[in-house]
C-alpha cells in the first residue's frame, strides 16, 4: 500500500521496539489476523483487523447452514440461541457472568433502550426523578438517543463533563449516560467510582463500552453497572456492522421494562399472541430477528481472545501508547502536535489523540495513510491513532510516528500550538 519511500528509523528507537516485540506475551496473536506487512493499522478503534477464521466460517454458514440445512439451522446449527451464546462470550472480556448480555442490534438501538429502560426502573421506587444526566462530550449518537428517550419519558437532559457526574447527580437524576473512553481524546473515565456516586444519589448508570471493549479490562459485574452497551466492530474485530451487545445486570432483569418490545423478546415467540409478555433473563434485550450472518462472524471472530488475559492487553495498550509518544517527541518538528490524551495511565484508553491545528490535520492523515499507517481523523483538527494490542507491536509504533513526523515536514502552514 505504501507509495513512498520512508525515512530512516532511528536506531536507538528501532532496537528498542525490536526488543519490545520479541519480549511481547502477545506477538503470536498477530499471526491470526488478515494484515498488509507494508501497512501498520492503526485505526482498530474504528474498525478492528479481520481474524483469519472468519471468511471462512461465513462460508460455511452461507453454503452449509443456509444454503443446504436453511430454515433447519435455526434449530440444528443454534442459530436460535447465537445471541446469548455470542453475548456470554463477550460478556467473558468484560466482566459479565453468562446469561446478563446479548448480541443484537446496533449501538443505537441498544442505548435507546438501556436509557428508556434505565428511566423506567429508576422511577418504579421514586416517580420524581425526571432526570437524565449525559456526557458533555458524548459521542453525538448517544446524546441524540438521550434526547429522544427523554422526550418519550418526560425527563430533561442535563449535560455535564463526566468528571463531574458524581457531584451534579442528585434526587431528580434518573439515569446518567456516559461513555468509558471518549471517542476523540482517548480518555478513560472511573467507571467503578461514578456507578457509586450515581448509585449513592439513588439513580442508575448506563456505560457505553465502544471504545473499551476490548481494548482494557472491564468488571462489570463486580462494579455493580446496572446497564451497559458496546459495539463489536472495533477492538473485538467483528466486522463491519457487527451486532452490538446490551448488558442488563440480573437483578435489574425482571425489572427492566424495554421501549422496544418485539416478537424475538416475547417469552412464547412462536405463539404469536397479541399481548407482550417478555422473556425471562437475557433474552428481554431482544427486538427482531438476529443478524445471524454477521452474528456468526462476531462469534468467529472471538476465537481470538481464547485464553488472552485482559490485564496483559491493558499492559501491552499501555506500553505502546507510551512508546509511540516517545517516538512522535524524537520524529515529530517541535510545536506541530499536540497530545490531548491524558499522560496519566488510569485516564487512558487505547489510543493516542493528537492536535494539529492550522486547517493541517485532514491532510496530514491523508499523506500517513498514503505512506502505508492508517489512523483517522476528527474534524477539525484531531488525528486519532488506535492500538488493538493483540495485533499491533512497537515496530508500528516506532514506523507510525516517523512516518508522521516525515509527513508533518511535507504539509504546508505549520500547525500551532
């Protein structure tokens, strides 16, 4: 993919991520995705790497369960179960014990109905609270899913930046919305310590895990998260459009009430009575028919998390993350890029943020991405680098941030600080 020739490495740098590399507890996971030797990816927190057993799976299930079983599958092959089966194996890499998450819908979807029925829960033990409380810096789908579900239960919205959640909920909060790492800085909110701030003021939190679900350790259950959702495209390598997941912790089950009831939920499906009566457990998170193509995919694609310890990915995350700023410090021209993710390791995601202000950051991405590192870029002036742990290694970290620095020397109008 690469066009251009690139700058030579620094050999202090180059010896030390060779190093790294070698001593990497993770370096064979690599060798089970689809990856372009002259391209480092960096864009995982967009869209993951494909695992080398999807393709396939999916043809398989295309030629096999579709082609020949077809409507049998929904019994022989299991298709009818895949989203509590697929959603247990989610639930493993994020702290969930089996049978409180399913595999469905989109991202969407599911925040709709975790809000929806957050408020509903919330309102059963105090009719007053008529609040629901969003990330200032949410990702905007969230807070446009917010402001609907507050619409359709009478609350109001009140935006607050999530460090401050814990002292603005109070007894009219009914649900706080808020995102674990934010989608254009990288930063990593305290899950465990706002859940007990907004528990403690009588409300409930629902978390949305899409840029951690995969990438660092979530314990949901041990936490007491009362709500949570997440997509599977990113870090879990699922595939484009991948079914997302919902969490409803078991206790909150019988309660939870969704804004969305379809025939997939009803706890006698095939009975096709007229009335709703939901399904017991994880099942109540279902709306419609299960995207089983690309649910199959998501469940091939988790064969690559099999016997991965999550504390080693948050190790291997936290060390590349540090190693490419020291590396963008050495190749980048002094004042051109600014970092906007947090330093400190208990504020940090998996990804690298960097400003590049003077109207320079669109084209700067485009020349990385025409020099064979592909990140991505937030308007206006945001170039995002994501490191999936289980695939990417310190040579792409070290090539990544000289080619950037190659790259900044090449773009017109310096970028200020």
């Amino acid at each position: 993919m690469a066009s251009e020739q690139v700058a030579p490495a620094d050999p202090g740098l180059a010896a030390e991520a060779a190093a790294l590399d070698a001593a990497d507890p993770l370096r064979s996971r690599r060798e089970l995705f689809v990856l372009d030797e002259d391209t480092v990816y960096l864009d995982g927190n967009s869209l993951g790497a494909l695992p080398g057993t999807v393709a396939g799976r999916l043809a398989e299930v295309v030629g096999h369960e579709w082609g020949r079983l077809r409507i049998r599958s929904w019994t022989e092959s299991g298709w009818w179960e895949a989203p509590e089966r697929v959603g247990d194996r989610v639930g493993r890499l994020v702290g969930a014990a089996p049978g409180q998450l399913v595999a469905a819908d989109s991202t969407s979807v599911n925040v709709f109905k975790a809000v929806v029925g957050g408020v509903r829960m919330a309102r059963e033990s105090d009719g007053a609270r008529d609040e629901i409380l969003v990330d200032a810096a949410t990702f905007p789908t969230d807070g446009y899913l917010a402001e609907s579900a507050a619409r359709l239960t009478g609350c109001r919205i009140r935006t607050v930046a999530a460090g401050d959640v814990p002292g603005a909920a109070g007894p009219r909060t009914a649900v706080a919305l808020l995102n674990h790492v934010d989608y254009r800085t990288g930063r990593l909110h305290d899950l465990p310590g706002i859940t007990a701030a907004v528990h403690a003021a009588g409300g409930l939190v629902v978390w949305d895990l899409c840029h951690s679900a995969g990438a660092l350790p979530v314990d949901l259950d041990a936490d007491g998260v009362d709500l949570a959702v997440g997509c599977t495209y990113k870090y879990l390598n699922g595939g484009p459009g991948a079914p997302a997941f919902l969490y409803v912790r078991r206790e909150l089950q019988p309660r939870f009430d969704s804004p969305l009831p379809g025939w997939n939920s009803h706890a006698d499906p095939f009975g096709m009575a007229p009335d709703y009566a939901p399904a017991d457990g994880a099942v109540r998170g279902r709306v419609g028919t299960p995207e089983i193509l690309s649910l199959l995919a998501l469940d091939a694609a988790l064969d690559v998390w099999e016997g991965v310890d999550p504390a080693a990915v948050r190790a291997k995350s936290l060390a590349l993350t540090d190693f490419f700023l020291r590396c963008v410090e050495a190749y980048a021209p002094p004042g051109r890029v600014t970092c906007v993710t947090p330093a400190a390791h208990a504020e940090r995601g998996s990804q690298v943020s960097l400003r590049c202000g003077g109207g320079t950051a669109g084209r700067t991405m485009d020349g990385l991405i025409a020099r064979g590192v592909v990140g991505d870029f937030r308007r206006p002036d945001v170039l995002r680098f994501g490191f999936a742990p289980l695939y990417n290694g310190f040579a792409d970290a070290e090539r990544a941030a000289r080619v950037l620095g190659e790259v900044l020397r090449s773009v017109r109008h310096a970028c200020p600080t």
